[in-house]
C-alpha cells in the first residue's frame, strides 16, 4: 500500500463539531440535570427519521419537553455551550401530536436523504444518533445470557442486571475499493438485491484477525476474481446503516477478465468515464448518493462531479 498526498477530509457522514464529552455519561447527577436546562436541545428520532428545517438543510432541534425524561434520552455532546440530547417516538407518531412553530417548513427524513446538506454540528449529531438507534433496537437482550439489558451512561452503554456484563455500541470495519485496470476503466457492480442499473464499487467486511489491505485484496478477488497490485488509502466514513464504519481505498490491477461471484452480484463490468456519463445522463444507470464515500471514490476517478446522483446504495 502507497500513501495518499491527502486524504478525503469532508465526507459527508465524518464531519462533527460536537464534542461528545465521555465524562458525562458517567456523570449520573450531570445526565439527570440534562433536560431540566431551558438551553438543552432535543433531537427527535422517528424511526430513521427527523424533523430537518429547509433553506438551507438543517436539523430542528427543541427545548426540552414534559415526557423526554422517560424516553431514555442519550447524550450526544456538547457545542459552544450547548448539550444535545437525542429522544426517540413510537414510528407511527402522528404529526398532530408534535406541534411545531408557526411557519415552519419542514420534512421528516433520514440521514440518507439530507447527511450531504446538513452543515458539520447537525451531520454529526444525527450520525450519533441514527448508529444509536440502530444499535439500541438489535441489542436490546444480553448475547451472555438473554436477559433484558438497562441502558445507562446516556446511552452508551447496556448493562445487564443479571450478571452484569457491559455492552457499548458495535462499529464493524469494511472496506470499499475503486478498482481499476491498465487502462484506467473502473471496476462497477450491482450487488443481488439492487435494481437493474443500479452500479458502485466492490466493499465487504473486515474478517476477523485481517488487515484492511489483506481484506481488500481478497474482496475483490472473491467477488470478481481479479488481483490488485496496488492500493491506496482514501479516507473512512461512519455508515450507521446498521454500524459500519467504511474504509475507503483505490486500487489497481493488471487483469481485465472478470468472474462475477454470482451469490454477491448480479453482474460486474469495466467503465470508462464516457461510458459512465453516457448512462447517468441516459437515465439507465444510477450510483450512490452524495452521502456515501463511494460517491466520492467515484468522483475522484471521474475527475469532477458526475452528471446527477441516484438513491444511497446499500453498502
């Protein structure tokens, strides 16, 4: 692996200002004090989804309400003076129940759909959140010994009453790679569950005991049966979708035959950039979203952005 002259440095999903300040979590007098602090805001989770303000993109974050205590908030941090807290509602919440400010105009979305637009403090407030979410709704049982576990430390933690072990928050490694041959066409392909049309990099997991490098080489020979000679380090990003944390690279090969691991994907092919284009702009192909670090890797061979983006593929 060679080094990079820099790194990706604003991935959509790897900026935050907000300084999560671990010492409060354990502060239990601290976290009780949270929502009694006219000043606190409240960042409300419905599902995947929050209420985000429009012109520009931003997060509507609330005072403090009767009832919040209640939700087992978790602490997000704190930001030139501020603490941030996230609450969650039952999915089915009518909007009627959760009046706003007159004239506002507002959306309830995912951090797939507005993570890109958000500015730094909001785009990391609601990463925390969502990985949160979606760890506390897969985690909710002891794996010891199946009891029900209690959460504390605003949060960040699972206890279990019955024999007590620790659970903190999983963030599995993956590795997603922009692959391309001597002739400087890249390496796209459309995974089983996806549309027809709809293309990204290879990526897959970190096995246990292996090296990112070691994980990428064996990716990409296993999902298409190439082997690179040659990679670079890109940068990573957060995917709380449910807990990944994507390891971004480029690489090389000197082999252009491909055999598509066909339990993976439904089909892999070599692009050059006017083949690309000529799809996006045909409408018979779609990529990921500004949000996703494979927008980027795409980008960055592109050379420029692409013509128009499609729906946040599922890697």
């Amino acid at each position: 692996m060679s080094a990079a002259d820099e790194t990706f440095l604003d991935l959509a999903l790897s900026r935050s200002r907000v300084d999560r300040l671990a010492r409060v979590r354990t502060d239990d007098a601290e976290l009780g004090a949270l929502l009694d602090r006219p000043q606190t805001r409240v960042l409300e989770l419905r599902g995947d989804a929050v209420a985000v303000l429009a012109g520009p993109a931003r997060l509507r974050l609330r005072p403090p309400r009767e009832g919040d205590a209640g939700r087992e908030p978790w602490f997000l941090g704190r930001d030139a003076g501020v603490d941030y807290v996230a609450v969650t509602a039952p999915r089915e919440t009518r909007e009627g129940e959760d009046p706003t400010q007159e004239g506002e105009d507002l959306t309830w979305a995912g951090l797939r759909e507005v993570g890109a637009d958000l500015d730094d403090r909001d785009a990391g407030l609601l990463t925390a959140a969502t990985a949160l979410r979606a760890w506390h709704d897969r985690h909710g049982h002891c794996p010891r010994c199946g009891a029900a576990t209690e959460v504390v430390q605003g949060g960040w933690l699972r206890r279990c009453p019955s024999d007590g072990s620790e659970h903190h928050p999983r963030t599995d490694p993956a590795v997603i790679m922009a692959v391309t041959d001597p002739d400087d066409r890249l390496l796209l392909a459309t995974g089983l569950p996806w549309p027809e049309g709809r293309l990204s990099v290879l990526a897959g997991f970190v096995e246990a005991g292996e090296s990112l490098e070691a994980a990428v080489a064996r990716e990409v020979e296993e999902e298409v049966g190439v082997q690179i000679d040659g990679l670079v380090y890109r940068g990573n990003q957060p995917w709380p979708f449910p807990g990944s944390l994507m390891l971004a690279f480029r690489a090389r090969t000197g082999q252009t035959h491909l055999t598509v691991q066909e339990s993976e994907l439904r089909s892999a092919s070599w692009y050059t950039r006017d083949q690309l284009s000529e799809g996006l702009r045909e409408g018979r192909v779609t990529l990921p979203s500004r949000v996703s670090v494979a927008h980027r890797l795409i980008e960055e061979w592109f050379g420029g952005p692409l013509p128009g983006h499609g729906p946040a593929v599922p890697r």
